[in-house]
C-alpha cells in the first residue's frame, strides 16, 4: 500500500522581511515516514510548470536525489529567481521502496521576488568642508523591499560611477548619511555628481535622480595686517 509522507517544511531565510527575497539556498524538512522507507525524492516545479518526476531534486551534499531514509531535512543550494519577476519554487516530497514510490505530499512554495523596489526619493546633499564629508538625505517608500542602498558619485553628470558607500537597510523611511569624502584634491573646487540605488539585492535595483554637489575645498588666507588708522574725512 502506498503511503502518502506527512510533509512539513522550514525556510531558511537569508534576511527577515515581510517580501520574500532572493537566497541561495533554502531548507526543507518532513515528518518520517512509517514504516521506514528506502528513502525520499523531492521535487520542483517553477511557476506554471508541471513536476518531471524522473528528475527528483539533488539536495546540498548528496551524490544523486536519493536521500537516506534516516534523513528528513536537506539545504536546496543555487535557487534563482527570474530576473525582474517574481518566481514561485513549488515542492513535493515522495517516498520510496524499491520502485515502489508513495504518491505526492503536500506542495510548499517559496517566493523570490526580483522586481525592482521603489526609486529614493528628495534626494539631497551637501558638502562639509570642515568635517571633509557628503551630507546625503533621501527618502524610501515601502523600505522592506529594500535590502540596502548604494551610493555612487562621478565627475560627469550621468556617469560612469564609482560606489562610494554601502548602507543597510536598518527600517527607516528617511535616511540621512554623512560620508567621508576626500576625491577632490586641497584647493579646488569641483562639481560632483551622485546617485543614490535602492537594491532588492545586488542585481535588482532602483535609481534616484542624479544630483549635483559643489565640492569646494579652496582656502582662503586670513587678512593680515590690521590696524587702527585716522578716520578719513
């Protein structure tokens, strides 16, 4: 008689936010069966698609789809999401003895949502020539789509940008940032650009607007020579 697993599953997540982010890998875990099979095979389907059953899935650490009767929770390793979509990894787990194989579990599904996040927003900034730092201040609507933020700055208005900073995100829906900044040299004045990128992770991202801070690191000599003299008349 064929006997269907009672089936439960555990995620692994990478970062705790409310959206479901992309991972490298997740963990899934199952009741043991009775009586005690040869093994289990588990199995995955992506979105609309339907299971290959002659593929069962090859867990992290195992030679081939076969896993151990005496094991009931594995690490899936290399899961990717469709670049800018949300893709849903559905599963199932089937037991074995011999060539006899139980008919599916539960399905479970896993979420990696790879749509860019908001753009920042009132983006600003200003240099503080005492402190030689970037005074950056932006705003960022639904923030827990967002893992982190990237700064960039360049010479010429749209680029090419060199990373200035990586900020994480700590929940804020205003972000302020003072920055160390020493690229224009002692006595000159420059125009820097910067850009500020919202990123679900280190390939799905959002920009904001392009700003322009004047970078003014001249000196200016002190008067000499002051004295009292008679009023002119």
């Amino acid at each position: 008689m064929k006997k269907i697993i009672s089936f439960i599953i555990s995620f692994c997540f990478l970062f705790c936010f409310n959206t479901i982010l992309q991972a490298d890998s997740i963990g899934l875990a199952w009741n043991a069966n009775t009586p005690t099979p040869d093994g289990y095979r588990l199995f995955q389907r992506i979105n609309t698609g339907v299971y290959n059953y002659s593929t069962p899935i090859i867990p992290s650490g195992m030679p081939n789809g076969n896993i151990p009767s005496n094991t009931t929770q594995v690490t899936i390793n290399d899961l990717n999401g469709i670049a800018y979509q949300i893709t849903n990894f559905y599963f199932v787990a089937r037991a074995f003895i011999g060539s006899n194989e139980s008919g599916n579990s539960n399905e479970v599904v896993y979420t990696i949502d790879r749509t860019a996040p908001d753009s920042p927003s009132n983006f600003s900034g200003s240099f503080n020539k005492i402190a030689l730092e970037i005074n950056l201040s932006f705003g960022q609507s639904n923030q827990t789509e967002v893992l982190f933020w990237k700064i960039f700055y360049s010479e010429i208005s749209n680029g090419p940008y060199t990373e200035l900073a990586q900020v994480e995100n700590s929940g804020l829906s205003q972000v302020t940032i003072a920055q160390p900044f020493t690229y224009v040299n002692a006595n000159e004045i420059k125009t820097i650009y910067f850009v500020v990128r919202s990123h679900r992770d280190s390939g799905v991202y959002s920009s904001s607007q392009e700003i322009p801070i004047i970078i003014d690191r001249r000196t200016l000599s002190e008067p000499v020579n002051l004295r009292i003299t008679i009023p002119v008349q």
